[in-house]
C-alpha cells in the first residue's frame, strides 16, 4: 500500500503544480504588477550583475596569474602533449591496434 501511495504522488504534484502555474499566469494577466514593482526588479537585477562582476574580478585579480601566458617559449621539438614516435600528427582518427591472438 505505500508503494501505491508513493507512486501516486508523484502525478499528483505534476498535476498540483500545473493547476498552480495556469491559475498564477491568469492572476498576473488580470492583475500586472504595478510598474513600480517591474522598476524594483530590474535595479535588482542590475545590483546582482554588478555584484557577480565584483566576484569575478576579484577572483582573477587574485587568480589571473595562473593563467598568464609563459614568458619563456617552449624549446624546438617540444610538445605540450607527450608525442609518443608512432602519434599521428593530427587531430584525425588513429589507426587500429594490432589484433591480438589469443
């Protein structure tokens, strides 16, 4: 019987959810929001863009140098990637591996 009960419920927020959601849509459709309110909201969203900038420059003021580009170039020959002699060159398929016996 509780497996039922749980099974049940979870149709019943869905459709408790749907009803809220079309009833809220037809209230501010009859109702705006007075202007004020709309004003409100975009100094309030202005205010958290301008805080998330603050966050994000502090950060890379504090951790920009961790992504500074090298001042010494790297020596001929050298990869980043460690080329093994038999690595393709390029970015496209490698070959298949030698089928084993068994």
């Amino acid at each position: 019987m509780d497996d039922l009960l749980l099974t049940l419920t979870v149709p019943a927020v869905v459709v408790a959810s749907g009803v809220y959601a079309v009833c809220d849509c037809r209230r501010l459709r009859r109702y705006p929001p007075s202007p004020y309110t709309r004003r409100a909201a975009r100094l309030a969203a202005r205010e958290a863009v301008a805080l998330a900038e603050a966050v994000v420059d502090s950060a890379y003021a504090a951790l920009g140098r961790l992504y500074a580009v090298p001042a010494t170039p790297l020596p001929a020959g050298h990869t980043a990637v460690s080329g093994a002699p038999d690595s393709s060159p390029d970015r496209g398929p490698s070959r298949p591996a030698p089928a084993r016996k068994p």
